[in-house]
C-alpha cells in the first residue's frame, strides 16, 4: 500500500465512535472518504443513521452522571493524559489530516495538530479553575452562591476545513465542565475526529463521554439537534445550515453556539509597513488554501500604497508552490473537493463579467482539486465576489481614500467573524479595533489564534465563543443557591403576601 494510506486498517471496524469503540454505521448508505490531492479514494465507511445517532446520546446520557460527578482534578488529570497522548500521536493526525483534507503536511505539523494538544492542555486545565461570583449576604437575611453546572449531553455539528480543531474546539470545554458529547464531522474528513476520540479513551476518559457520529447533515445532523436527550447544540458551519440548525434547536429549546460564515476584511492604511501588509495578505487569504471562516477576503488599501500593494500580492502569489500535500515544500494544497474547486472557479469566472483577474483564476489540472492563488481587482463593494463567502484562494483588492471610508467598506457585509487593520499609528490602530464589527480584531497580523482567547462572530457568523474560559463557560448553567440565614418562620417579607407586619 502506498505510504501516504498508512493506517486506514484501523478504522476497518467502522466510523462510528459510540460508547468508547470503533462499529459501523446502519444507515445502509455508504460514503467514500477522497484524496483531494489526487481523487483517489482514501476510505469507505457507512454513515450513521438516526438509530446510531440514538445510540451514541443513550452512551453519553449513561456516562454522563460518573463524567459530571468526577471532582474537576480527576477530569483534569485525565484530560492533561488525553493531552500527553495527542502530542505522541502529532505525525499520526497530521498525515491523517493532511490525507483526507490535502493541507500541506508543514501546516499539519506546525498548525492544526499542535494547536488541538495545546487545546487540550489548556481545558486540563481550565477544568479546575471554574469562576463566578463570590458568595455573599446579598439580602442580610441569607447567603448566596452561584453553582456552575454541567448542562448535559451536548450535541455538536463541525465542518470539514480544520476537522480536527474542530473536534478539539467542540469537545473539550464540553467535557472538561462535566458535560458529555456527540460530535458529528463532516461526512467527508472523518479521520482525525475518530483518532481524536480514540486518544480520548486510551488517556482513560470513560466510554461515552465522548461520542463520534459520522453522518449526513440533513438525517443524523438534523437528529441529533432535535434530539430530546441533548441539552445544547454547538454547531460550526456555514450560516445558512447554521439557521437551519438554530430551527431547530430553538424548537427543542436547547442551548446553542453557533459558528458560522467569514468574510474577513483586511484593511490597509497609508502608514502602514508595506511589505508587512503584502506578506500578511497572501498569508492570510492562501492559508489551507483559503478554506479557513478567518481568511483575509477583501483587502482595502489607502489609494497611496493601492498599487504597490496590487502588484506586491501578484508578485508574492506567483512564487507560491502548489503541490503533493505530503511534500515538505508544498505551500498551497488542493481544495477539499472537487465540488469545492469548481464552486470556487465558478465564483471567479462570473467575477470576470465586471472585474479584473489580475493572477490566478486557474484549475491547473483536473487530477486534484487544485486551484491557483487568485487575485482580483476592480469589483464594486455591492458585488458577489466582495459580499459572498467563496472559501477558496482568492483576495479582491479595493482602494479607499478616507480613513472614515475604508471602516465603512470593512463594515459592509453581513458577516462579522474577523478582521485586521495594518497601520504604525496607535490612534488608527484603536480607532479600527473599536469600530470594526467582528469578534477578533487584528492589528498589524491576520489568523494567528491562542487557546487562551476567545475565536467566535458578530452578526451572522453566530454567537458564542469557541477556546478561552469563554467557551468553558458556554457549557455550565449557572445555578442561584440561596439559603435563609435567619431561621425565623415568621419572615417579614410574608407581609407582602398576607397580613400585615
Ligand atoms: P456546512 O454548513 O455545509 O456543514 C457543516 C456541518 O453541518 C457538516 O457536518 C454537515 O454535515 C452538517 N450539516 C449540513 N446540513 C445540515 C443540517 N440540515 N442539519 C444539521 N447539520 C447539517 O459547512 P462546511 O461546508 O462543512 O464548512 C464550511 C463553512 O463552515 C464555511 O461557511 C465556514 O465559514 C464555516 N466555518 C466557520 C467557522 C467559525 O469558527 N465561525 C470555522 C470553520 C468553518
């Protein structure tokens, strides 16, 4: 067997994960995992059906009172193991990820894998240092404290960009408050969330605290947010499954995080580094090959440096490698499909109606899913390429002329995930983090993210944060204990009610 399909025996027991083991799905459908880099096909499985889906809730609501009761240190100890073993495993999940999703194995290595251990280690830790409100005499008559408390079987739909963040960023401010979780990967990069829940119950995490389902959106996804024994729906996607999902899990009054849809501006002031701006646009928009709900989409740049920046994009993209994802040297790897190619290019070629393709704009050969890094200039604002997410390698490029104009422009769409600004002026650089709508704001960079701060949306790219105690907090209710201090029975609030004092 060719190396780059090493280890697939494994998961010849199925890609369902449910009560701490690997079975088959029983929807009698099948679904083939694919290399997008070559087409070839990587892994068959059956997808999950609606009684899998059963299953997998019934494991984590039977593990969920040992899971909840376990003391913080006992579920920080075993989530600093998970961790331990995670980072054992780093080339193992990044040749998988890479396999399924065709990234290039540096940013595997160096990016999507390390940042899940890292994950990991930081809700170790997060798990012993729940905050609140201090108790207090809030009354004088009585004593009150805050409890925070697991929510229950929590239900969690992720997509196919960063699978294995993905499971990461859902998974563990779950489990590490005390809940329990069924997890639902994109049908097409199952790998790494499987291994992920592996890891989980070799460090010792017990069966059916963490659940994986691999199944098709509009049955098992569908189920599972509707599922009355799942007490809250996390979900990653795109915005319009996102209202789909809020449907539903609102009509089942559940708890809901929703991550949706980016289309992040990158806005360039006339002060700013050049150079810096330019290597921070390719950066940001090629990162996994621009499948990412944070890649700088739509550059404003002040009229003085437009030009310049224009051609120091083209001239920086032109060098870029696309290749063997497996290749060490690999910069841009393909896009996750087929399918996901020829949206891209299709969003390009309507562009080329009232836009100019500066670079890019093209498939260079049909055994991958492979698409050049595009650059385009000369679309309105109002168009479809600057309004639309493509989530493919592609940057448009609009001038702006007052500091006033080019906020607007940054404002101008209905997403609100994330954003930079590139000034060396500290009163512009306040200025864009205040008036920029979006939940992350960078100033002088574009994508890095640390486990320890918050990653979520304003508007329509949801609510709710993913990392950070933020998150750890969207997966506890808060619980009001009051007690009586006085022991009277007679209490002068009675009053109000009957008789007098
Ligand atoms: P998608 O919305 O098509 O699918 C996401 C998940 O939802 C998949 O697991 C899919 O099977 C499932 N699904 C589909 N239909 C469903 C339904 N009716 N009910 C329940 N589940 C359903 O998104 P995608 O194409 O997999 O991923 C790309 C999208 O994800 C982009 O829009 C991107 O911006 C977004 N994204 C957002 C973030 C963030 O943090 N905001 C992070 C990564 C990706």
């Amino acid at each position: 067997m060719d190396n780059r399909f090493q280890g697939l025996d494994r998961f010849a027991a199925g890609a369902q994960y449910i009560g701490g083991r690997l079975r088959p799905g029983t929807s009698g459908r099948g679904h083939t995992v694919v290399d997008p880099a070559t087409g070839e096909k990587v892994l068959d499985y059956e997808l999950a059906s609606t009684a899998d889906v059963d299953a997998a809730v019934a494991a984590a609501r039977d593990a969920l009172p040992g899971w909840a009761g376990a003391t913080p240190g006992e579920r920080s100890d075993a989530m600093h193991r998970f961790a331990a073993l995670l980072g054992e495993r780093a080339e193992d999940l990044a040749h998988a990820e890479s396999l399924q999703c065709g990234k290039p194995i540096k940013l595997t290595r160096e990016f999507d894998v390390p940042g899940s251990v890292d994950n990991t280690a930081f809700f170790a830790g997060a798990a012993r240092h729940l905050q609140g409100q201090s108790a207090g005499e809030y009354s004088g008559d009585h004593t009150s404290y805050v409890r925070r408390e697991p929510i229950g079987v929590v239900g969690s739909i992720a997509p196919w960009n960063y699978p294995l963040q993905m499971a990461a960023w859902k998974v563990l401010p779950a489990i590490a408050a005390g809940n329990t979780i069924v997890l639902k990967p994109a049908e097409l990069t199952p790998l790494t969330s499987l291994m992920f829940a592996q890891a989980a119950t070799d460090a010792g995490i017990p069966d059916g605290v963490v659940n994986i389902v691999t199944g098709a959106g509009r049955d098992a996804g569908e189920h599972l947010v509707g599922h009355p024994d799942v007490a809250m729906t996390s979900f990653t996607g795109s915005t319009a499954v996102g209202k789909r999902v809020a449907e539903i899990a609102t009509s089942t009054v559940k708890r809901l995080h929703l991550e949706l849809g980016g289309k992040a501006p990158f806005v360039v002031f006339d002060d700013a580094d050049l150079e810096a701006a330019v290597h921070g646009a390719v950066a940001g928009s090629l990162i996994n090959t621009g499948q990412d709900c944070t890649a700088a989409t739509r550059a404003y740049v002040q009229r003085p440096l437009y030009d310049a920046f224009v051609s120091g994009v083209a001239d920086l993209m032109a060098t870029i490698r696309i290749g063997d994802p497996f290749q060490e040297d690999t910069d841009l790897g393909p896009l996750i499909s087929h399918a996901q190619r020829d949206r891209v290019a299709a969003f390009v070629d309507r562009a080329r109606a009232y836009a100019t393709v500066v670079t890019g704009g093209v498939a260079p050969h049909n055994d991958g899913a492979y698409y050049r890094p595009t650059l385009i200039t000369g679309a309105a604002q109002d168009s479809e390429i600057v309004q639309a997410e493509i989530f493919g390698p592609v940057l448009v490029v609009l001038p702006f002329d007052s500091d006033d104009e080019g906020l607007a422009l940054a404002n101008d769409t209905p997403y609100g995930l994330a954003a930079s600004a590139w000034t060396r002026d500290v009163y512009r650089a306040g200025r864009a983090t205040r008036e920029i709508k979006a939940g992350c704001v960078w100033i002088n960079d574009h994508i890095p993210i640390i486990s320890e701060m918050p990653h979520g949306g304003y508007q329509a790219s949801g609510f709710g944060k993913d990392m950070s105690a933020y998150s750890f907090e969207e997966y506890t209710q808060v619980k009001h204990v009051m007690y009586d201090n006085t022991a009277v029975a007679r209490k002068e609030w009675h009053r109000t009610i009957f008789g007098d004092r």
